[in-house]
C-alpha cells in the first residue's frame, strides 16, 4: 500500500482551511506538528500554499505595472518574481 499515492485538488481558500484544521491544537495539547507521519504532509501543504500566494502576488504587482502577464505559467511568473528580487538594487546617493 505504500507505493500508492493520494493527490487532492484543493481551492486556497480549502487549502487554508485544512491548514488551520490541522494546526489546532487537540485536547492533549498537540497538534499536527507533533504527529511525524502528518507533520511532512503539513509543510508540503504550506510550501504549495506559500508558491501559489506568491505567484498571484508577483503577477498582481507585474500586472499593476502594466506587464502583462497571461501568457506566463505560474512556474514562469514564479523565477521572474525571484530573478527580481534577487536583483542588487542601490539608489543613487543625491548630492547635498
């Protein structure tokens, strides 16, 4: 049974919401933090939910900008927001 694998298709709103599920903490004080076999499963669900929070905010920026960006795919979106951030940027010194 350990070679089949459960995929789920969830909203971010779903996402979220089994997210807080699972990190409420039960009647003995524990939470799925403490379980070791659901505590991976909890930081690949916060890792997806973080990439796609994060590939809607860099396209609402680029699109405010007036960069188009529905032609691009999230994982495309995704490196430019990262080339970007990691660009060195210095602002010029003004002369006093």
């Amino acid at each position: 049974m350990d070679h089949h694998r459960i995929t789920l298709d969830l909203s971010v709103e779903e996402a979220h919401a089994l997210k807080g599920w699972l990190l409420q903490a039960g009647s003995d004080g524990t939470s799925a933090l403490d379980d070791q076999h659901v505590k991976p499963t909890l930081v690949q669900l916060d890792s997806a939910l973080n990439y796609v929070e994060g590939v809607s905010t860099v396209r609402r920026e680029l699109e405010a900008a007036g960069f188009p960006t529905e032609a691009m795919s999230d994982d495309e979106v995704a490196d430019l927001g990262r080339r970007i951030s990691e660009a060195p940027l210095r602002r010029a010194a003004v002369a006093a």
